[in-house]
C-alpha cells in the first residue's frame, strides 16, 4: 500500500522513466507566442461556423461510439494527398504523435532498433522509449544534410526494424533531395517513415515522397493538419502506405481512437482545404523575408523549408531566449547548441520579434531590411 503523499519518485515506475519528465515546450501567455510551430492565421467566420454546426450534428448522436475506422476522414485525407491513394492506403490518429506511436508499437519493440538521423524531432526517442525499442541515430553533416556514407554503415550495422527522416527536418528545417530518401528506402532492412509534417511549407513541396509509394513497400509517409491547415487544437494526424502497413496499424490502434467531434472537424478542414492552406505561400515568404532579416541582424541562420528558422550563434542561448521572453515574445530553446528556433508568425508578430532580438544583439532594428509590404509586392 503506498501512502497518500507519495510523490513520483516513490511510485514503483518501469525502469526507464525514473527521473523523466513530460515532454512538452514552455506555454506562456505573452503576446508574441512563436515557438511550437503553430499556423498563426485561424481559420475564416465561415469555416468555423461550418465546424460548429459539424460539432452540433456529432453531438446529436454522442451517446454512439464514433466511426472506429473513420472511413470518412480518411477517405478525404486520401482525395488531398492525391498520387492515386485510397483509403484503405490512409490511416488518421490523434495527430502525427500517435501515428508514430502506431507504427513502433506495430513494427518495434524489445529486440528492435529505430534509427533516426539527429539533430532531429525531440519526440523520436521518447516514442522509442515509450515502446520498448532501442534508439540508434545517425550525425547529420555540418550542414544538417544527410551523410549517406554513415546511413549506409548503421543500416549494415544496426538492421534496424524502423528508420524515421524528418523532411523537412525539425529543428534544423533543411530537406533532403527525393532521390536520397529513395536511396535510403531502397537499402533499409526494414519500414521506412518519411515525416513531412512540414512539407506544404517546403519549396518543393510537390517533391514528396509520396510519389515512391508505388514503388516501395516498406515506406511510410507520415504528415499532420496541425500545422499548414492550422489545424494544431484539431489534433489529426496520418499516414500513407501500402494496404498491409495500413492493417498493421489497425491491429495496434486502440479502440475508437478519434472521437467523432474530432473526425466531424477534420472533415470540414479538408472539405475547404484550398482555403485552410490559403496562408501558407504568404507563411513561406515571411519565412524568407525573416531569415534575411535575421542575417542582416548578424546571426546565423539555417536555411529552412519548414515554418520555422534556427537561428544563433549565441554563447548563452538561454540568456537570449529570457530576455526574448520577458519582452513578451517566446520562441523555442530547442536544437544545436547556440541556436534557438523561431516558427513563422504573423508579419506583426515577426516585426515585434525582430524589433526585441535587435535591441538584444545592439543592433537598431531598422538594419534588419524591413522589405516593402505594400500590395504589389506581398
């Protein structure tokens, strides 16, 4: 029996997650929030009251279990992905988190190795750990490529059961050509996830690995609505592959898994999905218009196809990221040493950012190339 003030250290947990902590980025409410990669451009009066009224319709029957196969969203996610995909190629879960969950349940475990090429996603080796499966990871080159020489080496040495390649990356925002993720798929031992959580935001974004899955039965093609359909508080994720990954996944999924306010929304998001990523070439020129500024401001800056930049190098990180904060904008202390990361805002909320970090750096903010927003350039 344990005592009714034991603390967490004195629960009987498995052994590694002694001494762990929820994962989760800094929330504060401060006026300029740009440090989870969120869409800042909600969408229209109209979408959302088209949301509501699907959340009216759900709620007539909410005493039913929703559609444990969301059929429906799927199939729509499988009309936006296009390539021919149907829906019994598809599977959505409660955003690209659980999808990955999904898959190391279904193809890691004990026995098993994940390889992933870091720096990277910080929640890859939290899904490894949360499912028993060994992490290995490969450096990425000084410029945050891929080194397919080391790949090679940890593929014959590790024959892992599951490789994951954030493309774009995250932190670091830089994409790999699609003929070396088909190089990678092709001498994988085992299943290969593409993450392109971030690839609407990319300037290839039609370079997707989703054209590979005719060829590739090992491949994966992972994505989510949080972030080019601004969908984050919708929380949907999904994946493509073959029909027998697909049934993999519904072997391991737990039993109505999206509720049916959450496929109801989705639905809507996708029904209007030209306009729910209306923002995102307006998104992708603040990106550019930003990492100039950013130069002009005297840092360094990685160049980025997502919706987001990492910028430095600052002896204290840390000590740049609280000033930033106690001025009221938060960005993300995340990635290689020296840099932080800032996702794309608003044009308002990148002028007050570049503004802050200026007088940080002793820099006037004016010096940061404030380019001509007047409509014929937008």
């Amino acid at each position: 029996m344990l005592p009714p003030e034991i603390t967490l250290a004195g629960l009987p947990l498995r052994p590694g997650l002694a001494g762990q902590r929820p994962y989760g980025a800094p929330q504060f409410d401060v006026p300029v929030r740009l440090n989870v990669n969120e869409n800042p451009y909600p969408p229209s009066a109209a979408i959302a009251q088209e949301m509501a009224e699907a959340v009216k319709r759900a709620a007539a029957s909410v005493n039913r279990y929703p559609d444990r196969e969301a059929v429906g969203l799927r199939s729509k996610l499988a009309r936006y992905l296009g390539h021919g995909l149907l829906f019994d190629q598809v599977w959505a879960a409660n955003g690209s988190n659980e999808v990955m969950v999904q898959i190391l349940q279904a193809f890691g475990g004990p026995g098993r190795r994940l390889l992933t090429f870091t720096p990277t996603y910080s929640m890859y080796p939290e899904y490894a750990r949360d499912t028993y499966t060994e992490l290995v990871s490969v450096p990425r080159r000084a410029d945050y490529s891929l080194d397919l020489p080391a790949a090679w080496e940890a593929l014959e040495l590790f024959q892992p059961s599951v490789v994951i390649i954030a493309n774009p990356n995250n932190p670091t925002g830089s994409s790999a050509p699609l003929p070396v993720i088909e190089r990678l798929v092709k001498a994988a031992p085992g299943i290969v996830v593409v993450d392109e959580a971030y690839q609407e935001f990319s300037r290839q974004s039609a370079d997707t690995a989703l054209k590979l899955l005719p060829k590739y039965g090992n491949l994966i093609v992972a994505r989510t609505m949080s972030k080019a359909f601004a969908f984050a508080g919708g929380r949907v994720g999904y994946a493509a592959a073959n029909q027998a990954i697909v049934e993999a996944l519904r072997i391991v999924r737990l039993p109505y898994h999206l509720s049916a306010v959450t496929q109801a929304v989705a639905g809507v998001a996708l029904d209007h999905a030209a306009e729910m990523l209306a923002q995102v070439d307006r998104l992708r020129q603040t990106r550019d218009e930003t990492i100039a500024r950013l130069r002009d401001l005297g840092c360094h800056v990685i160049d980025s196809d997502a919706n987001f930049c990492l910028f430095g190098r600052f002896p204290d990180r840390h000590g740049v990221w609280q000033i930033l904060l106690e001025q009221g904008v938060l960005v993300r202390e995340v990635g290689p040493d020296g840099y932080l990361r800032v996702s794309t805002g608003s044009e308002q909320e990148m002028e007050r950012f570049l503004w802050v970090l200026g007088r940080i750096l002793g820099r006037d903010p004016a010096q940061a190339g404030r380019p001509d927003r007047s409509e014929g350039n937008r």
